[in-house]
C-alpha cells in the first residue's frame, strides 16, 4: 500500500464518507483493470455514497415515523377492500399533487374495514420518496399536545412537528371533548393549515364531530379546513378481522371433519 492510500481510511472517516471506505479498494481495483478515467471512479465511488446515505435515512425516518409494521401495499388486499380503487392509493402514495402544497387526506369507515393499513401504506411508501411520515394514534397526539400547553410550549410543539410532510392522526373518532383541551386538536389543524398534509382516519361522519371539539364553532372550523384541499376515501364492506374470525373458525372446522 502507498503512502497515498495508506492515509485514505483516516481521510474518508473524517469526511464521513463510510459507504465509499468500505469500498474503494474493490472498485479502484476494476478501475485500474478496465483503465477507467479518474472523472469514473470518482462518480461511482461518489454514487455508491450516495446511494447507501439515502438507504440509511429512509431506514432512519422509517424507524421514527411510528408506522405499524408489515401494514405496506404489499400486504394490503384491495381485492376485498371496499371503497378504494389500487391505482389511487399508490398514486397517493408517491405524493405528487398532494403533500407538496399540503393537501390532506380523510379516510372513513366502519372498525375494521382497513383504514388504518391503507394510510399506513400510502406513509411507508411516502417514506421511500424521501417524505417525512409520523403515524400516531389521535389520542396520544392529543395528550402530547396537552402535555405541551401545560408546560407553555405548545408553539414550540407544533413547530417541530413542521418538519414531517404528513402527519398521520388514526382513529379520530376515539377522541372524546369530555377530555382536558381537546382543542389542542384544532391547534394542530389550524397550524398546519395549506403548509403540511395530514391524514385522519375516522369510523364516524362529520356530523358526529361534535363529540370530539369542545364547541360547534370549533369543529365546524376543523372541518373546513381539513376538506378545503382534501381528498375524502370512504372504505365500507365488511370486517377484515371479522372475516379472518369466520375463516379461522371455518378452517377449524373443515379439519375436525376430516
């Protein structure tokens, strides 16, 4: 080894380029067989790099996105979903039209019927173009949000939550205005208002709402913002689980016969 190649490792390590550590030698070697000019191995070696950070962040922002596990479009069956054309959730899924200019996204729906998984799937996918994703249940936003104006740092809050492109608030309907300052819920519509998407899931209709905001005033100000640049999905059928229960029982069934 060279002087020159001697001091590489310490000088990749401190420009933190890993990905082009761990391979230099092995591409420099093809380099040198196949006489590549200096501007090729500089740009493989620069692609490689850049190809495992983009690997890394997606890994990172998935990991802190809250997203369930296993809930993608390739586990979704759109063929018993109810409600949902395939070619419009995975068009949601890559963002364009919508997350750029901070439209939302409202999705209702009987218990069951595979809300949840649908907007799980359209955020995993929206994490591998490169979008921020928080996947939360309303509840636990609203107790976070709650726990933010008591310590009089709500704005602070809000401010940082800016920096996903959607935020997820699953099962809405759950939440209950008998709660402390379930305004703070309106806060959060409010401040991400034409600016950033976000996405609900909810088992009932607007017109029972005013279970969840303290006022009339205040839901019907929540409503209008969230549908101004919406798109609105309505999931019916049947059950998920209650179909995967009958076919379990069937299948027991079936095998007691035998």
């Amino acid at each position: 080894m060279t002087a020159d190649t001697a001091v590489l490792p310490t000088l990749l390590t401190a420009l933190r380029l890993p990905s082009i550590a761990r391979n230099w030698k092995r591409i420099a070697e093809i380099a040198d067989r196949d006489d590549w000019p200096a501007a090729r191995l500089l740009a493989t070696l620069l692609e490689i790099e850049v190809a495992d950070r983009t690997s890394r962040r997606i890994q990172r922002h998935r990991d802190q996105s809250g997203l369930p596990a296993g809930k993608t479009f390739a586990t979704f069956d759109f063929n018993v979903a109810t409600g949902v054309r395939k070619n419009h959730l995975l068009a949601l899924g890559t963002g364009d039209g919508w997350i750029e200019t901070g439209d939302n996204l409202l999705i209702f729906g009987e218990s069951g019927t595979g809300k949840s998984h649908a907007v799980a799937a359209i955020g995993d996918a929206l994490i591998d173009a490169g979008r921020r994703v928080l996947f939360t249940r309303t509840t636990d936003m609203v107790q976070r949000l709650q726990s933010a104006r008591r310590d009089l740092a709500l704005a602070a809050t809000l401010d940082k939550l800016d920096k996903y492109d959607l935020i997820i608030l699953d099962d809405l309907s759950y939440v209950r205005k008998d709660q402390a300052e379930t305004s703070v819920l309106f806060e959060l519509i409010s401040h991400r208002y034409e600016r950033h998407s976000i996405a609900i899931t909810a088992n009932q209709p607007f017109s029972a709402w005013g279970d969840v905001f303290p006022d009339p005033a205040m839901t019907v100000a929540s409503i209008d913002r969230l549908v101004h640049h919406a798109t609105i999905i309505e999931m019916n059928g049947e059950s998920y689980r209650k179909r995967v229960a009958v076919a379990r029982v069937k299948g027991k069934d079936s095998a007691s016969d035998n």
